[in-house]
C-alpha cells in the first residue's frame, strides 16, 4: 500500500489537490501550473499539508467518463486492424465502431458492453472512491477536504484556498470543448441511457456506481449549500 498522496501542491506545501478523472483535472492544472504548483508525493503522515478533493455527481461523471474512454480508444486503435475493443469475447475494429456512432444504429453497441459488465472502460469511466481508496484506509476520509463539482467551482476554491492564505484566481469558465467525434460519442450515449427503454440496463449501471454514491452522500463537502 502507498503512503504517499500524489497531485498539484502550492509552492508553500500548504495545500494539495489529490486529482480524479472527470473531477477538473485539466481545469485545475491550467490554472495552478501558472502559479508554481508542482505535482508532487507528500507522506501520507504528513499533517501540515491539508489534501483536497473534487467529487463529481457519480452518474453524471460515469456518462462523461464512459463516452471519453470509448473516444481515446477508436482514437489510439483508429486504422490499426491488428487491435480490437479489449475483451476477449469479441473482436469489433474501433473504425466500424466509430463510424456507427455517427449513426443511431448504435444500440445494440451498447447492450452488449452493459450486459458484459464492461461500465469500466478505462480511468475516467473508474470509480471515484477508487482514486482515493488507499489514502481514505491509512489516514482516514476525516483528513480529507471534499468540494462538490458545480459550475461555481471556481469561487469555491478560491474561498478555500484564501482560507489556508493560498493566493488564487480560479474563474468559473469552463475550459474544457469537445470536438465533433467527441460530441457524437458523448451525445449517442446520453441518448442511449435516456431512453426509458433501457432502464434496467442503466440500474445495473447505478449498481456498478453504489461505492461512488456511498462516498458522495456521505461525505460534508465545505460547499454542499
């Protein structure tokens, strides 16, 4: 088991963001890599540093991270025949798949990996609770600072960084555009699950978030109003 928390720490050690996929990680390194954050592995025994993290809606952030692991995929699998959708009980090309996300004939598409158990594709489609699993068994969730993921994300890190005396300037802005296939992917699996037909598919989704849930109705997130 690790005993180090690793993510962006301020130049004063006073604070560090313990990064999750699909919880602003590219909009918290655009800002604070111009402040002179670094990333960096603090001692879990260390107490002097206070640990932050952003926990996202389970289902929202699933259906995020999902639609993006099926995008880098057909992305780093584009052209190449000899690598197929990773499981060993089938073998589709990511070309013939992508190219039906461009039509509604996609369905069946995701049937089959509902009905495989495959809701984890890859990091952004893991569980929140697994990211900080091994730092909440060693020091305990007390000793974490949980910030709900809001469109006003950016006044809540910056109270509460003014409250450790961090200097910052987080605006609100998204800074994250999706490009046309990832638009396509994204939009075809909203449809999908929100399509009353497929309810029971979508609850065996909720099952495979319940860890997920669990952490985030139980957690006190300093900006829970």
């Amino acid at each position: 088991m690790l005993d180090v928390s690793t993510g962006w720490v301020d130049p004063g050690l006073k604070v560090q963001n313990i990064p999750i996929l699909k919880n602003g990680t590219n909009y918290i390194r655009q800002f604070v890599s111009q402040w002179n954050w670094v990333e960096k592995s603090i001692s879990l025994s260390n107490t002097k540093t206070s640990r932050f993290v952003i926990i996202r809606d389970p289902y929202e952030r699933w259906l995020s991270g999902f639609a993006e692991d099926l995008e880098l995929y057909f992305i780093y699998n584009k052209g190449n025949e000899t690598n197929t959708f990773a499981n060993n009980d089938f073998n589709f090309e990511s070309d013939y798949i992508l190219n039906l996300f461009k039509s509604t004939d996609i369905y069946w598409f995701f049937d089959f990996l509902i009905d495989k158990d495959l809701c984890k594709i890859d990091g952004h489609s893991n569980l929140q609770f697994n990211a900080i699993k091994n730092i909440i068994d060693i020091i305990g969730i007390e000793r974490l600072i949980f910030i709900k993921m809001t469109n006003r994300l950016g006044d809540t890190l910056n109270y509460f960084l003014g409250t450790k005396q961090v200097r910052s300037h987080f605006t609100n802005e998204k800074i994250y555009k999706k490009n046309i296939d990832t638009n396509i992917i994204y939009n075809r699996v909203i449809q999908y699950f929100s399509d009353p037909r497929n309810n029971n598919r979508k609850e065996r989704v909720l099952d495979y978030l319940t860890l997920d849930y669990q952490l985030y109705n139980s957690v006190k997130f300093i900006n829970n109003n």
